[in-house]
C-alpha cells in the first residue's frame, strides 16, 4: 500500500479549498413565506422609518411632558381631554399646551405631544379633565419614529442566514419577497465493491451503504440540496463516468469510501485525469480522516472522504461544514460550543489533530464529556454522540479533568 | 384595565398544559430518505448482528493468533498462504494450525482464524509462505458478528429525533422505511385591529403582522408544520371563528396579539366558552410574557402569546418550545447552552423570572454575554441576540461578571 505522504493540516486543507474555489451560486427572489434557512443574496435595508410615526408604548394620556413636571399624588396636575386616538387612526389635530389626548398602546401620537402618561397614573377628573399625578420625561412611554430602523439602514447583511428572527424583521420592515442564494446542491457517491443498498440482505464482507445517508442528513441540516448518484464499484470507468455526472448536475461533490487496497490511487486518478486544477491535496493531518482527499475539476470541488462511517463524519465536520458553509455565501458560520470537564486522559501525536466524539453528561453546573472510544470502524457509538473535541496539532495529548470545548453535532 | 391576577411559574403553566393534554400524533411508514428530522413513533431493534460475520478492519492475513505467539522480526513465524479471500466473497474453507490466507479491510474471516495480522508486519517467504515479525492478540484487528449491533438489541428508542447520524445507523441496520409521527400541525392565528399584512404601506398605528413569520420560522426550525389563519380584528365573532377553523385543521393554536385594551378578555371568552377545560391560567410569572393565557378545547391546547413580536418570542422559547416538542412525542427535548460571563447587572423581582436576550462575544476562552436592552416594543435587536439568559424566580438579580448559562436560539 502506498504511504500517504505530504500529509497537511485541516487548516491548509481549507485554505487551499477556499482559495481555489468560489460561490458561483444564482440569487433568486422568493417569498418570504419561503424564506426560511435561506441565505440573503443582498443585504437588506429598511425602506422606511419603522414605525413610521411615534408610538405609544402603553395605554394612557398623550401629552407634552413639560406640561406634567412636578406632578404627585396630593398636587396632580390637570390636563384638558381632547378626546381620543383610536387604533389605526390618523391624529389630524394638534395639541396646544395643557392638553392631553387618550391613547391605546401602538396609537400614533399627534402633533404637540412627546410623551404618554399610563393611565394608572391618571383619574378622570371631570369629563372634560384628567388629573395627571406623576410627571413624565419626554418621550417616556413612546417609541420615535424611526426609532426602531431608520429609514436607508442596512438591517441584515448579505450573506446572513434566515432564521425565525429575521423572517419577523423582514416581515416588519415590509418585505414580502427577499433575495436569496439558490440552495447549495451536493453531490454524493459512494464508493466500494462492498457496498450494497440499505434493504440488501449482507452477505460476508458487504456492508450497507451508511455514508450516503449520513451525509444526506448532514447537508439537509445545513439547509443544502443532497443529491445522491448511488454506489460505484471499484472500477475506474464507472467511477469517471458518476463523477461527470455528478459534477455536471450539482456544485460539489462528496466521494466517500474506497478504502480496499490501491483504491484511493483510482480516485486520485480519476480527479486528476478529468480536469484542473485536479487533486490539490491527498492526506490529512488528522485522525480520523487521514486519507480525505480535496480538489476539484473545472471551478467545482471534490472531496474524497474516508470510507468508515464515523470517519467520513468527523471528516465532514471538520472540513465539509467549513468549506460547504463558505461555499454557500454564507457571512459567518456558527458552531455551538460548549465547556465541559473531560473524564478521561485523550492521547495524541503531535502534528496530528485528533478528533474524539464525545457525550455530554450534567453534573450540577457542568457538563462532563466523556470520549467515546471503540474500534474503528464500529458505528454503534454514532448516535450516542452529542459533539467532539479536537486535541489541537501542537498537543500531545489532553488530561482527565481538564475542561474543553465541545462542538455540538 | 383588569389587573392580571393568580400569576403561575412557567413550571407550574408547563405542568397544567402536560397535564391536560396529550401526543395525540398519528404515526406512518416513510422512507428513510424522508425520514430526516422526524421522531421515531416505535422503538427500532436489530434486525440481525451487525457485522453479521467477523471482519477485518485492516488489510493482511487472517490467521488463529495462538500461532503469532512469540513472534518478532528477527525470529518471525513462518504460515502457510492458503490463498486470498476477494471482498465480498464468502470463505467456504476452514483454516488448520500454521495457515494464514490473504484479505482485505472489510473481509470476513474464514474458520478456524480469529485475528488479522496487518500486511505491513508480514513478509513474503515463498509463494506459499508468509512470515509474521510481530504477534497479534486473539480479536486484534477484526470485528467481531455482532460486536456493533446484537441481533434483538433496541438501537433507537421511540422519541428519537432522526438527525443525520441516526439515518446512517438506520441504514446500516437495513431500515430503508421507518416508522415515524406524523408532524406537528400547528395553526398560527395573529389578533388586533392595528395588524395589516406585510406588504402593505403603514398607517399610523399600524404594525405589519411580524408575529405570524417569527412563529412559523421557529415551527419550521423545530422540525413541525405551521398553518397560519391569518389576521383577525379585534371582534368577537370573528376570533371565534378563526379559533375554530384553527382547531379543526391543526392539532395545536398559537394565538398572538390582542394587547389593546379589553381585548385579553375576549381571548379568555372566546376560549372559555367554544369547549372544556377551557382557559387553564392567565398570567404568567415571567417578564416579557406576563399576560400569556394557555387552555384548550376538547384535547386540543391554546396558547394565547403577547402582541410584541420580542415578548412573544421569549413565551413561544420558554413554554412553548418545550411544550410542543413533549406534543410532538420527542423523547428528551435538547437545549443548547453556553456558558459565558455577564457584562452587566441585569435586577429582577423575586418571584418572576426575567429572561434577556443577549449577544454572545468571544473573549480569549471565554464567552461575553451582552444583554440586548432597549424599550419594551422596539424588534431592532431581534437579529442581534444568540440566545437568553434566566433569572429564576428566587433572584433580586444576577451581577455583571457573574457566570450565567445562555439558551441558544
């Protein structure tokens, strides 16, 4: 077998993918109804002051604050009722001085006023007159108009991705259609004479093919397109001819397996015989996931995963959320993270970066991750695991009870 | 107005719904490749061993590894090649004492071996002849039948959300249809006479229905299904007929708005008298979210949530989260949190708990959290906030510096 050499660092492995590769993706305008998960292709702005005229806050008293200071329970001060600004109503009178005007929470104030009295802070004096009793400051009580979003502000950056929060403010600030990213579509193909489709049953040395619908789950997770072109046996024509396929139909392509002997060499090959800039690395300086292998034909990427399950997820993790994130436009990706005491010594080479999948346990305040060792090559630790932790190139390893950072699958 | 009285902790609200109501969800076969995201509504078990015959996980020589004993590169142990088994292919031989043959990752031993020596510790004597420079353990480098899975064993328990890791075990196992509920109906119904639809161009005292988005994007995000009634005025008739169209379609009503005065009361009315148990409590120990309702109709819940799009959203987090997710028939509900340090003091009244949406910031290995503050009404730091923070019941407040826990949105 021949020796994986040149092995690089994740970090390189990303640099060389994202410098190599770009977002070449089509923006489409849709509606917001739809827009869910979706990344902004444009940023946004606000196409108005919201709200567009001041706001009462509470219900209560319109009035010009000035007129209510020095106000209290035993000296009130008295206001003329101008009447009342029902909901949705225009003010088409102004106030003058010493005059108040009934209003409901979300009520446009008129003219001549800068602040609401509550109305728990009021009693009606006579029917013509409110007795206020405390003061209040101007512009206690209301929202300004263009407090909220100024008119020609930018609200949402492109590239940010659309979760409940942004829908609500894109709803509020009028947009009923937004510009989006077409979703990143993926390719995958799953590779080795051993595998078989999920409802086979096995015979000795057939395996099931597990990664296609792991990574299918991953990428429906991030909001991508999987597009799944079945399980190619080890021969190079048949996997040239899914490879063309797959990269004439979608903007990346996940290989995973081939892990029997000289197999890795065939898809090594077979990236590097259809176009440029071809393999741009083949070796990994992480475990697991030393074979990945990373590059691509013609502006669309190819990353070529390990076959064993567990590895090919750690792999995707590691590089294929980074990279498929960027690829997707999206400004920045956020990986929850949480601290946790871990139960046992984790060994590492140095120069190697080792990812270990954890399960995160409370125990009063903490959480306590606790490694989930095994064979490789076992997959029955998958579903057990909430995270991973990675033991850093320059490390030999990490301690029992040290506290590291989980990242949450 | 009349005064909110009986205020009851989120708990208790959350125990008094529980209580009354009930995962009603109907379950169906789905293939797995649909199955994403959905909950198991039946516990799945292994329908054989896994792997169901022992098997190499690297590439050299199945041997009996008694017969390595002793082994090293200056005396190394000569075997008999017996030939090689090709992946997939089923060994029909049985391997004596002092014989070795040839397989690759992934191949199933032959009888009478029960370890792999790698190739990378062999040498070729004669054509039918290995040598061993290293011995190996009895299991060392193979997996044995039903190490992963054990024919019988239940893998996923009912109440299991299907992430990405789950379909790969799924499909490992030969799952290729699952057995999962069907999602959550949820009817989104938006009340007051100040609401017009997002595209229209404001009046005073008009808010576009903001609501209705934030809601079906966190009903979307929790994997459910949202239905929205659309905006109703605030008139009796007309509530109660948007509350029952709700119900006959969905399996659970999230009301919002009716914040103006007077109309809280039509909410309870209308929820008292279209069935039993009718309106469950009307007020909540919380800030934002104190005049939530919560009740229901012949087995379906109501859930009456705040008008403000930033106190809805912080109910919708706190109760209803949970609350639809123990509908939805999932299993353990899982919350993200980080913990990270506060800037600010952030004051409370003992018996409410207060929740604060904050920004989270690194700073060296740690978190900031930045509580987002502003005026009651205002959604500008909507998009700004990662998550909030809880000061329990029994807290005058928590100090800036203090460590707190963040739930992530």
């Amino acid at each position: 077998m021949k020796d994986l050499l040149n092995l690089i660092t994740p970090e390189e492995a990303l640099y060389l993918l994202k410098s190599n590769f770009n977002v070449s993706l089509k923006a489409a305008e849709i509606e917001l109804s739809q827009a869910f998960g979706k990344i902004l292709a444009k940023p946004v702005e606000a196409q108005e002051n919201l709200p567009p005229f001041s706001r009462s806050t509470v219900d209560g008293y319109a009035v010009f604050a000035e007129d209510t200071f020095g106000a209290t329970e035993t000296f009130p001060v008295l206001l003329k009722l101008r009447g009342e600004i029902g909901m949705g109503e225009v003010p088409e009178f102004t106030l003058g001085p010493g005059e108040a005007v009934r209003i409901f929470t979300g009520g446009a104030l008129p003219e001549g006023t800068d602040s609401v009295v509550m109305v728990e802070h009021t009693e009606q004096f006579d029917e013509e007159t409110i007795a206020v009793m405390r003061p209040v400051a101007p512009g206690e009580n209301v929202i300004a108009a263009g407090e909220d979003f100024k008119e020609g502000e930018v609200v949402l950056e492109k590239g940010t991705r659309i979760r409940a929060q942004e829908l609500g403010v894109l709803a509020a600030l009028g947009y009923g259609r937004v510009t989006v990213y077409k979703p990143l579509k993926v390719g995958i193909i799953s590779t080795g004479d051993e595998l078989v489709p999920v409802e086979t049953k096995l015979k000795p040395g057939q395996i099931r093919d597990t990664n296609a619908y792991l990574l299918v789950g991953r990428i429906l997770d991030l909001g991508m397109q999987p597009v799944y072109f079945g399980i190619v046996p080890d021969k190079f024509e048949e996997l040239m001819k899914a490879i063309k396929a797959a990269l004439s139909e979608t903007d990346i392509v996940l290989l995973s397996g081939g892990t029997s002997m000289g197999v890795k060499d065939m898809v090594v090959d077979a990236i590097n015989s259809l176009g440029t800039p071809g393999v741009l690395f083949h070796g990994l300086a992480i475990k697991p996931g030393k074979p990945t292998i990373g590059g691509g034909i013609n502006g669309k990427p190819i990353l070529g995963l390990p076959g064993h399950p567990a590895s090919a997820l750690m792999v995707f993790e590691r590089i294929g959320v980074p990279f498929l994130s960027y690829l997707s436009g999206l400004k920045s990706s956020y990986e929850p993270r949480v601290k946790a005491t871990l139960t046992i010594n984790l060994p590492s080479k140095t120069g190697q970066e080792d990812l270990y999948r954890v399960m995160l346990t409370q125990k009063e305040q903490n959480y306590l991750a606790m490694p989930l060792l095994g064979k490789s090559g076992l997959i029955n630790t998958l579903t057990r695991a909430d995270g991973y932790v990675i033991v850093p190139l320059d490390l030999e390893g990490l301690h029992a009870g040290e506290e590291v950072e989980v990242i949450l699958f």
